[in-house]
C-alpha cells in the first residue's frame, strides 16, 4: 500500500524532464519576477512531491535572502561590493529554478526510471543510451570529484583560502589532472557496462520499473508548458 501511494504521489521522469526542459528555456530567455516566482514554486512543489522537504526548505529561504540583499543592499553599495552582491542576489537567484530543476533529474531519479520512461515512449536506442548516460555521469562525476577533494585535503592540499592565495596553480593542477582521469575511466566503465547489459542490440528489453503516467504528471508537464509559453509569448 505504501509503495503504490509513494507511485502515485511521485512524479514520473518525463514530468521532471519537462520541468527541466522549461526552466532552461525560461532562464535562458529572461523572465520577469512574477514567472520567476511561478517557475521556482512549482519547482518547490515538486521537491516536496519527491519527499526532499529540507532541500525545499532550503530553497525557499536562499530565495528571500536573495531577495532582500537585492532590494536593500545593492542600491546603498558602490563599486566592486556593488557588484558583488549584484551577482550574488540578482544573477544567481535567477538561475535558482534551473540548479533546482537540473537537482530533480539527476539526484531524484534513477537510470533505470529514465531508461524505462524512454523506451515506454519508443524512442530508438541511440537517444536513449546518450540520455541514460549523461544523467548517471552527472552523479558520479560529483562523487569522483568530492573523493579527489577529501583525498587533498588528508594531504593537506584542499582548497582552503590560504591555498587558493598562495598556490593557485598547483591547487588547480591538483585538482584538475587526477578528476579528468577518473573522468576518463569513468566513461570507458559506463561504455563497457553498457555493452554488457546489451543495450547495443534491436532487440526491446524488458525493465522492473513500469511507469505510466498519471494525473500528477500531466498536471505537472501542462504547467511546466504554460509557464514556458507565458515567458515566450510575454
């Protein structure tokens, strides 16, 4: 009983996607304050909708803090603090919606959800192995570089102040060449893992999870459309 409420509450992929899909264009395209209100509230919604209350919670307080360094700060600064808390408050809060977006397709769904939705919708093989894979290499790019990071930092390395001030390039260099490495084998494991499971073959596979869309996920896909079609068309 559980399980089959936690489906019916749980957005599917495709509507996440469309989330996604539309908060790029929104972006992208510039948005007025009230669309910006409307596209990270749905995005809230949808956080709450995958049980990830804390991360909404967040969310919610990063954008009036936002807000309010916008409306009171920035008009009584000058020069480079001006600027500073310009980007800060103005620039990155209008990106919230796409980093919360881009945080609900790659840490919410697993690879098997997106492959299933995929074939249910009977795209050919060759979009959806791409897909597939570029939705877990974001993750476990994020763990690779997280473990290079604390490997540093046990060797007193990481990327503190006064390292980032005294030795900027060896930190990049530390940094940079062990990451782009791991990312190196990391695609060569995913190609060979796609092999073996047989994804390169015609033949249809068959996938544990069955997805099918629900109420929930055509209202959250109409309203990802609506919202795009408000910016573009004003």
């Amino acid at each position: 009983m559980n399980r089959q409420l936690h489906r019916r509450f749980h957005p599917d992929p495709r509507s996440k996607l469309a989330l996604f899909v539309a908060a790029c264009l929104c972006v992208f395209s510039g948005m007025t304050r009230m669309q910006e209100i409307v596209l990270l509230l749905l995005c809230i919604i949808v956080l709450l909708l995958c049980k990830k209350a804390g991360r909404a919670v967040a969310v919610v307080l990063l954008f009036l803090l936002m807000t309010l360094g916008d409306q009171l700060l920035v008009s009584r600064l000058s020069g480079v603090a001006q600027y500073a808390v310009l980007l800060i408050c103005h620039v990155l809060r209008f990106l919230l919606p796409l980093a919360v977006s881009f945080y609900l397709v790659t840490k919410t769904v697993m690879v098997g959800a997106y492959i299933s939705a995929f074939t249910a919708m009977r795209l050919p093989g060759v979009v959806v192995i791409p897909m597939a894979v570029m939705f877990r290499f974001v993750p476990t790019m994020t763990e690779e570089w997280q473990a290079v990071s604390q490997a540093l930092r046990l060797r007193g390395l990481g990327a503190t102040g006064i390292n980032s001030i005294l030795h900027p390039m060896r930190l990049l260099e530390y940094l940079l060449v062990p990451f782009l490495l791991q990312c190196s084998e990391v695609v060569d494991e995913m190609s060979a893992a796609v092999m073996a499971r047989g994804f390169d073959k015609d033949r249809p596979r068959t996938n544990y999870l069955e997805l099918k869309l629900g109420v929930l996920d055509g209202v959250l896909i109409l309203a990802s459309l609506a919202v795009t079609v408000w910016n573009l068309a004003f």
